[in-house]
C-alpha cells in the first residue's frame, strides 16, 4: 500500500528531479548532489504544522517549501535540492494530498530547486491533526552571510509589507469567523534577492518568520551586539493588517511572514539594493526602515509616530501559534 501511495500520489508531482547521479525517481537510501567546487555549502532544516492547512494565498505545501528555500536565501546561498518528509494522518483525504504536493512542487520550481529524496509515513487516526511536514535544504553560496555581521551606520531594509501571512492565517481560523481580504505573503524569495546580492554591501540577512519583525531584529542586535533602530512611520504595512491587529490587540510587528526578508546593508548602498529589489514583484514595497548605532548595545529602539522613542522588545511568547 505504501508503495501504491509513493508511485500513484506522490513521485507523479516530482518527475526527473535530479540534483546529481541519483535522484528521487530511483527511490534509493538517498540521493546525490553535485556541488560546484567554488563557494561553500549552506544546509538547513525545518518542520511545519501549519493550520489550517489551506490559508488564503497557499498552503503547508507551499509554506514548507518557500520556508527551506528562503532558509537558504538569507544565508547568499542559491537552493539546489531539497528532501521531503510527510507525516500523514490515516484517512486524510488525497486529493488534499494531491494538492499539498503539487504546491511544493511549482514552489521549488520558482525558485530552480528539486527535491531529490523524501520519507513518508501514515499515523494512526487522531495520532496526529492531518499533516506534518519535514523538509532539508542544501544551497550553495559564494561566502555565507550571517545575520550578525552589523555596525553602525549600516542600512535596514525590508523588502515588503510586515505581517501578512500570520494576520492572514489568523482571519482563516474557524474560531475567528473573519472576512477579509488578506492574503498570505508565502513565496520563495530567491528571485529577488539573487538581483541584491550581485551589487555587493549585503552584510547580513534573515527573513523574519516565527515571532515577526521583532524577534528577528532583536535577534540580529543580540548576536552583534549593536543597536537597530527603526522608525514606525516607515514600515511597510497593509491597511488591514493594521486593522485586524487592533481588531485582536496582537502587534503585526510580532507575526510571522513567509514571503519576506530583512537586509542590513553598508552605508551608501542601500539605495542601490533597494532599487534592483522592487524590480522584481515581491519587492515592490520594499523600504529603508532604520539604521544600526551603538547607543543601546544588543537591543532595538523604535521611533513612534508620534515623536517618541522605546524599545522593541523580544515576543516573549507566540501570538500566532501554528502558523509556519
């Protein structure tokens, strides 16, 4: 029956995917990937329990996927295979399986990736809430980038709007019973940011998924022990984002986003970056949002609307769990 499963359902949405010699379709203990000699190997890892499963905008399929993709992305590596493992609840339904798969599948296409070996796995009914998914990715880059390499005088750019796929997700939820028009960010970035990396300055990157904005800003003055200071009237958000976050009194600086990045770039070259970004479709909104100083060492200071200064502190929990 497994077998059935893996040739008529799933190995269908991945045909000739092959990084190296050996690839999925062989279905050996795993695969090979040919790696260029010049640069250096990125690798990372991630789970998903996204819910619910279908969002306005995507998907679990698509959400694993552009995840590992832009894992990849934010460290200057270019994607070239990724591994898929499905944990699957007994009686989930396959044409939502069907779904799920072709999803990831046009999601590593747009960004020039193959998935190359995978694991699958049915639980009993009730042992798990319908899928789960594991995902690997491995990329290659000329010099990784960290998210720490930051000083003062350095740029902080976004490449879009802040806080549409975790408001997103949490007006899909059956207990809110909400209608609106937000749609999830969910994309690989790879695209978009490939077009930065070519002119040089990038000095450290993360795309800011789990806990928002400010947890991965907090996190890139923590490591570098320096201070981001960003200015609220230049975030880029959507009117109802901004909406639906009073609605819930949850801050859209503190959600996830699937389809976005955050960029500290040298002085003098922001405008520069900024320009080649909104060249590409995800990054039409793009903005300069602050700079980095040493006022506050390892911590973040916003500057409000209305002429004050505070800190931006550390989510200390999950507004929004499950959502990537």
């Amino acid at each position: 029956m497994m077998e059935k499963l893996l040739r008529e359902r799933i190995l269908i949405h991945f045909e000739d995917c092959h990084a190296g010699r050996i690839g999925l379709t062989e279905l050996d203990d795993g695969a090979t990937v040919e790696i260029p000699t010049e640069g250096e190997v990125v690798i990372t890892t991630d789970s998903h329990v996204v819910k619910p499963i279908f969002f306005p905008g995507g998907d679990i399929g698509r959400l694993a996927a552009a995840g590992t993709l832009n894992d990849l992305t934010v460290m200057g590596a270019r994607p070239l295979a990724l591994t898929l493992a499905l944990i699957v609840e007994e009686g989930f339904p396959l044409d939502s399986l069907d779904r799920i798969l072709a999803s990831f599948s046009a999601t590593l296409a747009e960004a020039g990736a193959v998935l190359v070996t995978g694991d699958t796995k049915v639980m009993g009914h009730g042992e798990i809430d319908g899928i789960a998914i594991n995902t690997a990715g491995i990329g290659i880059a000329v010099r990784a980038i960290s998210d720490a390499a930051i000083e003062p005088g350095d740029a902080v750019i976004v490449t879009g709007t802040i806080g549409d796929h975790g408001m997103a997700l949490l007006a899909a939820r059956e207990e809110f019973n909400l209608e609106s028009p937000l749609s999830s960010d969910v994309a690989p970035i790879w695209p978009m940011i490939e077009r930065a990396l070519s002119l040089g300055g990038i000095k450290a990157m993360k795309d800011p998924t789990r806990g928002g904005l400010a947890a991965a800003l907090n996190e890139m003055a923590g490591k570098s022990m320096a201070t981001i200071e960003i200015e609220e009237d230049k975030i880029p958000l959507r009117r109802e984002v901004l909406s639906l976050s009073e609605l819930l009194g949850i801050s859209p600086l503190e959600v996830a986003n699937e389809g976005k990045a955050i960029l500290i770039v040298e002085d003098g070259k922001e405008e520069e970056i900024l320009a080649a970004i909104r060249t590409h479709p995800l990054g039409g909104e793009a903005a300069v949002i602050g700079r980095v100083t040493d006022e506050y060492p390892g911590r973040v200071v916003i500057a409000t609307e209305v002429g004050g200064r505070r800190f931006l502190d550390m989510p200390l929990g999950d507004p929004v769990p499950r959502i990537c």
